[in-house]
C-alpha cells in the first residue's frame, strides 16, 4: 500500500506530521513517500505541481494531501500559484468525486457558532462534483474589449456523463446511509443545472429505495444554518459543493474538523482536509489536526476497504476529544487546552 504524502504550504506540514504518526502506529506496512506541492513545489522546483510530484501521486494507490497556498505567491502569474497544483494533480488523477462529511461530534456541541439543539447529531455527506463546472469550463479568461474595457469570463458546463457518474456516487453513498439524497442546483436560472436535475431524476430510476429530492443552491445555504439535520446526503456541482461544504464545516465547530476524500472510478483517491494551509497559525504549533487524521481514517476505508482500521481511528478521536483535549479553534471553557503535536499525541495515546 503505497501513499503519496504531500504535506503543501502553511500548516500543511504540521497537520500532515500528526496524520503520518498515527497511520504509523497501527502497524500496517504503508510505505509513504513525501513529495512537494503547491508554494512548496514552486520553490523546489519552479512549479506547483512538480513532475516527480505527479509521478509519484501516479504510481501510489493513495495521496495524502495537507493544503496548499499562501499569500506571498498571490502575486505569481496564475499558472505557478499554489492552487494551480491543486487544480491540476485533482484533474490529472481523475478525482471527480469528492466526498465531505459534516458529523457532528457530541464533545463539540457547544463549539458550533448554532444552538446545540440545532446541531447536535448532525450528520450529513456532501458529495460534490470536483473535475468540471464554472472551475474548468473553457471559454475562460480576461480580455480586453474593443472599447478598452476589461471583461472576465468563466463558462458553467457539465456534460451528461459528468453528472451521472458523480450523481451515482451519490446514490450508492446514500444505500449505505438512511437512503435520502438532495440534488442541490440552480435549476431556475441555469441551463447547466437545468440539465444537471434532469439527469438526476432519470438515475434515481435506478435506485427506487433511495428518495431524491431538489434545492436550489440559495435555499440550501439557508436550509444548512436554519435545520441542517433535514439532510443526509446532498450531492451538487463544484461552485455550489465548494461554498456549502465551507458551510457545513461551521456546523461542526471548526473547519479543522472536517475530512475529505477525492476518489477516482477505481477508489483510488487523494484524502486532506476540507480547511486550506491557514497561513495566519502557520509555524505556531496551534493547528487542529484532526481533520487531516481522520481524512487519513476515509483512505483507509475508501481505498485501502480498511473498515476496521478507519474505525479505530475515528474512535482515537472520538476518546481524545471526550478526554478533554481541544486545539484553540475547538477550545471551551472546562476543556484541555493542547498544541497541534499535543492533540496527535493524543489520538495516538488512544490508539
Ligand atoms: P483557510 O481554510 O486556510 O483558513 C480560514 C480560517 O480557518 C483561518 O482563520 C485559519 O486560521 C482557520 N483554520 C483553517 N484550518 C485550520 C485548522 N486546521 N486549525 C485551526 N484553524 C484553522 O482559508 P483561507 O484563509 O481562505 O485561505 C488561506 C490559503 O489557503 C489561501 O492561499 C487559499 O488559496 C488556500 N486554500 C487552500 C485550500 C486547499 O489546499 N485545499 C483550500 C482553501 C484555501
């Protein structure tokens, strides 16, 4: 089993490290192999996606991600900017599925920014389409008209394909959970998303025990902060899945606590957190490294089909937040406030 570990920029490093000791400590025989990325892969080698970079994310059956960017590259011509890695190694692996749970650990309640009446077991999976939409459609760019003014364009596409095949991951997610799947679109005023439902309703034909329903992206937005236990799995393109799974991260207390995994056809998948390199905390040792941990627990159950050892993770962490330990996004009066080394020492611990 072999991982491609990419730590990134900014906090990367340091969530990333506390990731790597814990798959370590369950003795599995992974051979993991660090590579850069991002600002990182710019400084070594002049591109955000070094070539090695990407062969070695070819040839792994897994990629461990930490997060890329920081504002000193913002200043680079578009192409070399960190998240350009992102974008690319995401598109050349074919990730287009990206799964994004928002569970709601009960130690945490009272974490949330929403009244723990509102919040408390919530426990939603966000299935968002990561390899098409505004993101990726060509016409792109900025040009100049002929009257001198400057225009942006950027183009909303989906393809018949694309939207099945994310809108089946959706379905077989939601057989294995309580069988509700949303389709969230802007169907009244986008022909994409027009399209997008239309396939939707035709694939829920084959899956008759799984009840489908439709939001528009507004009403969802509202719907996640007003009674976000109202849903299961929502499944949405790659704009609207990227702002609603920001959201939904709130719902649980912090964005550090959210995993995700990008999967191709063939479960192959680069896990990170949902949370970006956070170069406000970076160095200081105060990161949240769970998400980045339990996004090492969704590999080993959505690659690896490692069941048992995912579970044993997301139990380490269940027993060190109920212990009391909370880096400073999750901390509350009563709780035990610890570092980021601290808070994987932990999970360990529990391990
Ligand atoms: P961000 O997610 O990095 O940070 C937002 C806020 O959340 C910050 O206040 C940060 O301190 C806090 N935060 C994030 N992760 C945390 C953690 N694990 N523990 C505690 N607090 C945490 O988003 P941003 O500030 O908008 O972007 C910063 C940089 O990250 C930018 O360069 C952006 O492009 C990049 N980014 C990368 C990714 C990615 O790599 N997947 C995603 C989003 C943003």
């Amino acid at each position: 089993m072999k991982i491609a570990v990419l730590p990134g920029d900014g906090i990367g490093p340091e969530i990333v490290a506390q990731a790597v000791q814990v798959l370590n400590g369950l003795n599995l025989g992974l051979e993991m192999t660090e590579a850069p990325i991002g600002g990182a892969g710019y400084e070594a080698a002049g591109d955000p996606l070094p070539e090695a970079t990407l062969q070695l994310a070819k040839e792994a059956d897994a990629v461990l991600l930490g997060a890329v960017g920081d504002w000193k590259y913002d200043k680079l011509e578009r192409h070399l900017r960190p998240e350009r890695g992102l974008l690319r190694i995401r598109k050349e692996l074919n990730l287009f599925a990206n799964l994004r749970p928002a569970l709601l650990y009960p130690e945490l309640a009272s974490a949330s920014t929403l009244k723990p009446e509102v919040v408390s077991g919530l426990d939603i999976m966000i299935v968002r389409e990561l390899t098409g939409d505004i993101y990726f459609g060509q016409p792109r760019g900025i040009s100049t008209l002929e009257n001198g003014e400057r225009e942006g364009i950027n183009t909303m596409r989906y393809n018949e394909s694309e939207i099945k095949r994310i809108g089946r991951v959706a379905f077989d997610i939601a057989m294995k959970r309580s069988k509700k799947v949303c389709s969230v679109d802007k169907a009244n005023v986008l022909e994409t998303t027009e399209l997008w439902r239309q396939v939707m309703i035709e694939l829920s034909a084959e899956y008759p025990e799984v009840e489908l329903s439709h939001m528009y992206v507004d009403n969802a937005a509202m719907q996640l902060v007003r009674a976000p236990k109202q849903f299961d799995v929502m499944v949405t393109g790659n704009i609207f899945g990227d702002i609603l799974s920001d959201e939904a991260s709130m719902l649980t207390g912090s964005i550090g606590m959210l995993p995700s995994a990008s999967l191709d056809a063939n479960n192959k998948g680069m896990y990170e957190p949902s949370h970006g390199s956070a170069p406000d905390i970076a160095g200081k040792n105060i990161a949240n490294p769970l998400a980045t941990i339990l996004s090492a627990a969704m590999m080993l159950r959505y690659t690896f089909n490692d069941e048992a050892n995912a579970t044993r993770i997301e139990d380490a962490v269940k027993k060190a937040l109920a212990d009391g330990y909370r880096t400073a996004d999750i901390y509350t009066e009563d709780t035990k406030k610890v570092s980021c080394s601290e808070m994987g020492a932990a999970v360990l611990a529990a391990l």
